[in-house]
C-alpha cells in the first residue's frame, strides 16, 4: 500500500483538523508499538485508518451496518458515534485490501474497547486518547502511566470514558463495560471484588 496515496485519500475525507488528529495518532501509536513491542507497521496502518469513516453519512453507515452480518445491529441502538469504527474496519478491506484481522480488529475497536483486547488494539485505543492534541481531565496520569504500562494506561482512559458517559447521562456500549472489566481484572488480577 502506498502511504502517501492513502494520506491524500484521508486529507479529502477529512476535516483538517480530525486528518492532524489522525498523524497525531498515528506517531503516537508508532512510539507505542515501539515501546511495548508491537509491529511499527501495523500500528501505523491502523492508526492511519482509524478515523476513515468519522464523516460518513449516516445513512450509508446505517445501510452497512443493517446489511453487514459482520457488523452488530447492537450497534444501530447506541450513539452514531460509535459506527466509524466498525464501518471503517470493512471500507479497508474493499478499498485497500486490508484483510489483517488484527488490523482491522483494533480499527473496529477503537472507541470502545472490548474484553481481551489485543496488543494492538490497546495500542490505538490508548494512542487515540493520550494523543498530543487531547485535553482531558486525568489526562496527565494516563500519559504518565502509558510510558511503562500499556494494560493500565488503558484501563484508566477505559474508566474516565465510562465515568464522563455516565456524567453526562449518555448510554455506555456494552463492549465499553467490558472493556473496563476486563482490563480491571487484568490490572488487579482478578480478585473478588470484597
Ligand atoms: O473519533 P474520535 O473523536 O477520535 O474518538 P473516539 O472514536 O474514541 O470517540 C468518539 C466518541 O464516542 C466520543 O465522543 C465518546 C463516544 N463514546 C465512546 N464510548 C462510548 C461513546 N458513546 C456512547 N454513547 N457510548 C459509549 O460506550
Ligand atoms: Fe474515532
Ligand atoms: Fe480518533
């Protein structure tokens, strides 16, 4: 694949704004793969594609979803924003013959999260997060924690999403609950709540 093709492709899809977001997310991502031990290149794609679908119709994206046995028809019962993700990770593969599971898998992944997340899916969810451009609260300690451990960097911005959600009375995808549970357990090692 032809990164500066692609880069073209995204500019024209995109706002300027979200495309500096994505190289943004994309070195970030790069420097994660890089500090955890993850292939630097399928981070890079990953990131590149992450947001490819964020100004979509929402009418083709709800067409996609309805029609696609690969994507959960869950999803068409939550927020619009959490459809990029998963139309984006089947618009690669016909436009750019990205059949990588792993790929696409953290691409479908990237808002929510989900339980037994992957390496690489931890890579973008938390590259997404803690990018340069971000301010959020308890952005900081996420940062700090995402320079020596990968699993608890994104743990904390899987619990600062669901606890911004949840203050702002919005509805929480279940793959973002499990998310959460998994990584807590992986962070705490499972023990029974006392
Ligand atoms: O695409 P980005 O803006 O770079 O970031 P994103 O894909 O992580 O998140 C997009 C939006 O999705 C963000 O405003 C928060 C929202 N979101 C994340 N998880 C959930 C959610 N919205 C709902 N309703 N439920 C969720 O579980
Ligand atoms: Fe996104
Ligand atoms: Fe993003």
């Amino acid at each position: 694949m032809d990164i500066e093709t692609l880069k073209l492709d995204l500019e024209e899809r995109l706002t300027k704004g979200r495309y500096e977001h994505t190289l943004r997310v994309t070195d970030t991502a790069i420097k994660l793969a890089e500090t955890f031990r993850e292939s630097e290149e399928n981070a890079k794609i990953a990131a590149l594609f992450h947001d490819y679908c964020k100004y979509d119709s929402l009418e083709e994206m709800k067409q996609t979803i309805a029609s696609n046995s690969k994507l959960p028809d869950l999803l068409l019962s939550f927020h619009h924003e959490l459809w990029h993700g998963p139309v984006a990770s089947l618009r690669i593969e016909e436009k750019y013959g990205i059949t990588n599971q792993e790929i696409k898998d953290a691409i479908f992944f990237h808002t929510t999260g989900r339980s037994n997340m992957t390496k690489l899916d931890k890579i973008i969810f938390l590259a997404d997060y803690i990018e340069p451009g971000r301010d959020f609260p308890g952005l900081d300690e996420v940062r700090d924690t995402a320079k020596i451990d990968l699993t608890k960097a994104c743990y904390l911005a899987a619990k600062n999403t669901v606890r911004y959600l949840m203050e702002k009375n919005r509805t929480v995808y279940p793959d973002s609950f499990h998310a959460y549970n998994d990584l807590n357990q992986q962070v705490f090692g499972g023990m029974k709540d006392e």
